[in-house]
C-alpha cells in the first residue's frame, strides 16, 4: 500500500510507501531527540495527514515491529513505539549522506569494485544485500560484479550478525580507469541514467512549488525526507564529467537543504505539540 501526496498542487502525484515515510518521520525528527516511546495515536495521526488509512498504519507499525525496527511496547491500552538499536544504527549510518552538502560527489575519480557469491544456504538474504550495495552507490556491471564511484564502504554492507562469514565472501578494489575506458558508456550499462535524471526532474518538479506553502511543516518535511532518500538510493554519485550537460543533482540538493531548513523549525515545533497532547490523554 501507498501514499500518494503532493509538496504542491500542481505536481505530478508521488508514490511513497508508508514505511518509507515512517523512516523519513523517524529519521528526521525522532533520532537523538530524546523522545520517549511515541504512541500509535501520534503514528496513526501522520500517517492519515499522509493518505494513509489507518488500517495500513497499523499493519505498516506491526510489520516494522516485526522485522526489528521498532521496539512495541504497551501503556495501558496504548501502544508506544520507538526505535531500535539497530534500526538507530541503520540511520545512523544513513545520516552523514543525507545530510551532506555534496552528496552526489565523489573526490578523486576513483572507483570500487566488488565481486562477491552468496552461498544457497544464505539465498534468503539476498534482497537485503543489493538493497545495502544500491545505497552504497553499487550498479550492476555483470553478472557477479558491481561497481560505485568514489570508495565505498564494503565492510559496512557486509556488517552485522545476520551477514556474518559473507564478508570472507566478497572481494574488493579500490581502482581507477585505464586509459582510452569509454566511462560514460560504462555508466550506461551499470545504471540507467536517464532513469537517474528522471528522478531528479520529479525532485525539482514537486519541491520547488513548495517554497509558496506555509501549511502543514511536519507532513511536507516528512514527504521531503522520503523523497530525498528515494533520489539518494536512485543516484549513487555519477562523477559529473561523464554525464550529459546541466545534470540536475547540484540543484537537487541546494532545493532539498532550503527545504529541510525552512521546515524543520516548524515540524519540530507541530510534534512537540502533538506529542503534548497525546501525553495528556493518558
């Protein structure tokens, strides 16, 4: 299930599943500042400010629950949620880009690559470490072997116990390109680069209106986030040589810090608020 909300009345419909908003709330506004456990109410209350209706709230609380994310526990008839430790670590570990002042930009024309197997004993982890290798930056440039520009992380995709002895798995170098490399086909092959633009255009398409909005900070900085994440998992930093003229990703992220700036004072404010009324039905 969806939400589907627009920063303004003319841009075109965005598609965001509830967890991902969730995770744009939490990552945002909950992470380090010292709340406690915060109600389904107040959950539930976004969500449908968001579109989402609250039987898909509470099933997207419930399936967050589930996969160790969110911490339930109960206060009487309310259930309160907040994050996990190891949730906190995933955002934690996605913050420094989010907040980067050039995230899409990688120093020195350098370039990772890593090939790694994944026994059939493990299969069921699949999904989870291409999701780790596309926020790391990774394309696919053949069957086995994955390229991202810059130096990724490995060790970082690799971590925690559920990925233990995979890491012993995978092999990777730090390199740069042989002369006479025709890198912009390269890139072609690894990424869908039109695609990549595409979703900077819907960025700048449904975010520069919002600058004539002064309702509602705390919905539109949570769509803000969520958007943002999605363009960070979509772009991994293409070096800006190689890429067609005008490439939109400085602009994307001089509109998203003017966004998050403008709002984030007055969603601040809007969750204090509800969380003090929610403190007083108790």
């Amino acid at each position: 299930m969806t939400a589907e909300q627009d920063a303004s009345p003319g841009a075109r419909p965005r598609r965001r599943a509830p967890q991902q908003l969730l995770f744009s709330f939490l990552g945002s506004l909950v992470l380090d500042r010292g709340h406690p456990p915060i109600s389904s109410r107040v959950f539930l209350h976004l969500l449908d400010d968001l579109g989402v209706a609250e039987a898909a709230g509470r099933a997207t609380l419930a399936r967050m629950t589930r996969k160790g994310l969110l911490d339930r526990t109960r206060e009487g008839r309310t259930a309160r949620f907040s994050l996990s430790p190891w949730a906190e670590d995933l955002l934690r570990e996605a913050t420094p880009r989010v907040r980067s002042p050039k995230p899409f930009t990688h120093p020195g024309g350098e370039w990772t690559l890593l090939s790694y197997s994944m026994p059939e004993s493990r299969r069921d982890l699949r999904h989870q470490i291409r999701a780790r290798l596309s926020w790391a930056g990774f394309g696919g440039l053949r069957d086995g072997l994955w390229i991202a520009p810059g130096r990724a992380d490995i060790a970082a995709i690799f971590a925690g116990p559920e990925f233990a002895g995979l890491a012993e798995l995978a092999d990777g170098f730090y390199s740069l390109p042989v002369e006479g490399t025709d890198v912009p086909r390269l890139l072609h092959r690894a990424w869908d680069v039109e695609a990549i633009r595409a979703e900077h255009e819907a960025f700048l398409a449904t975010w520069t209106p919002d600058r004539e909005r002064h309702d509602r900070p705390l919905t539109r900085l949570t769509l803000l986030g969520a958007d943002w994440l999605q363009l960070l998992r979509t772009d991994p930093g293409l070096p800006a040589e190689h890429l067609p003229d005008g490439w939109p990703a400085p602009a994307s992220t001089a509109l998203y810090r003017e966004r998050f700036d403008t709002l984030e004072p007055d969603a601040t404010g809007q969750l204090r608020k509800l969380l003090e009324a929610d403190a007083g039905r108790r």
